[in-house]
C-alpha cells in the first residue's frame, strides 16, 4: 500500500469522494497537508500502540557497560567498536585492532591507544553499568519498541514467566541504551519498516481509522468525528489482539509453582 492509497482509505471512512491525488508534498487541499503532515507519526504511534505480530523481531544486544573482564574478548560483539564520531564517557569500553580499551577521560575523536584517554588496564573497566544496573546494551538501530529480554539458556524457551527479566530504556551522548542485570541479552521488539505490515488487514484498519481521526478536524468534520473515528480504531486493536491470540500455541495458564508441582 501506498502512502496515497491509504490517504485515500481514511478519506473514504470520512466519506470524502473526492480521492487525493499527490501527497509526497503539501497540496492544495487540506487533507493532503494534513496526511503529508502526521502520516509517519501516526505509523510509529500505531506500531508502539500494540505488539503486533508481523513486526516482531529478536537480536542479541551489542554490549556497551558492565563488566567486561568476565566474558570472552574474542566475542566483538560484546563490545562497541570504537567511532571517531562518538562521544564516550569514562567506563565505555570500545575494542580497536583486538585490543579491549577503557574509557578514562571523557572525549569524542581521540583514537585508542592514548593513555591520557583510555586505558588497557582491566583495574580500569567498569564494574556496572550505573548504581542501578549491571549491564548497558545498545538499542537496535531498526528498534521502535523493547517488549521484552528473553532467556537464552537451555531450557528457558518461550513460557509463561511470572518473574521476567526487568530492564529500562535510558540513553548516552550516543543514542538509546537497555540498561538490565542480564548478561548476553536478547531482545524482542517491534521493529521499523515492516515490509509486509500491510497485508495485515487489521493494521490496516486500525491505521486508517486513525488516520481518519487526524484528517476530520480539517475537512470541517464535527469533533465527535474524530473521537468516533479513534474508538473505532482502538475496537480493530482489541480485535487484532484476539485472533493474535489464537494464532499458534498458547502458553500455559500463570499459576504459582506450588500448585503446579502438586
């Protein structure tokens, strides 16, 4: 679906017969301005309103903070390579020519090995990643929601966890952070540009309902318009929600473990 095509759906919720007819730029008419304006908001607003199942994905988390010195250098991925257009904070850790380096001194630019900046001395490497948490991981560039961290153990596949892995979204001069108390993380999230969210005909629903309701105020619509328009979006996500629920295998019921082992 196009840009155009799905102006053109939330306009016909509003019963407009008069389709769109360019909206890469601001138009002539009021609802062309109006969709050039809000489209991708309301895109990224949708995709973060519920877990939708199309635009699921895992990563491993790339390592920014904690302690170092107990994995395996070889591992890259642990560490953060080193950027001549970061900024880093004293306890960053970056790893240049196979050499793990420890943020002394605060700096943007200046390349390891310079001792006034960075040491090699794990005396040097930070112990956790703030008062709070152990560990620092680099949000995914393509991340528009963190669901959840998942178990990577053996044996701690997908199940119902009344306890699960606590995390929080923070941030450095470089961007988003995962702050957690888990190591090697993996992440599920919702991720951006879902090639096929619009075969998804109750996405689809639910986007144009909403982008109906930001159209109405400016093509004259009453304000109770626009209200009935969200509300009939947000029935499409409790719908949504129901049949994700009945596509694939549901988990067992969240009982406590005394009842279980009876």
């Amino acid at each position: 679906m196009t840009v155009l095509q799905l102006t053109n759906l939330a306009l016909a919720k509003l019963g407009v017969t008069k389709a769109a007819t360019d909206v890469t730029t601001p138009g002539d008419t009021t609802y062309e301005y109006l969709a050039n304006l809000t489209y991708d908001h309301d895109l990224r607003a949708l995709l973060r309103r519920w877990p939708w199942p199309f635009a699921t994905k895992y990563a491993d988390l790339v390592l920014v903070q904690g302690p170092f010195w107990d994995t395996d250098p070889t591992e890259l991925t642990l560490v953060q390579d080193w950027d001549s257009t970061a900024t880093y904070a004293a306890g960053d850790v970056v790893r240049e020519a196979s050499i793990n380096y420890y943020c002394i001194l605060a700096n943007s630019g200046v390349q390891p090995p310079n001792t006034t900046y960075w040491s090699t001395d794990e005396d040097d490497a930070p112990d956790y990643a703030n008062p709070d948490w152990t560990y620092a991981y680099r949000y995914p560039s393509d991340c528009l929601f963190a669901r959840r961290i998942t178990e990577v153990a053996e044996g701690t596949q997908r199940r119902f966890d009344p306890t699960p892995i606590p995390f929080r979204v923070g941030r450095d001069e470089n961007g988003l952070l995962i702050y957690t108390n888990e190591e090697d993380a993996n992440l599920e999230y919702t991720m951006i540009d879902c090639e096929d969210m619009w075969s998804d005909d109750l996405f689809l629903d639910a986007f144009t309902w909403r982008l109906a309701a930001k159209l109405a105020p400016g093509l004259g619509r009453a304000e109770k318009t626009a209200q009935e328009c969200l509300a009939a979006a947000e029935l499409t996500i409790k719908v949504a929600a129901t049949v994700a629920m009945n596509e694939g295998q549901q988990e067992a019921p969240g009982e406590a473990e005394w009842i279980r082992n009876r």
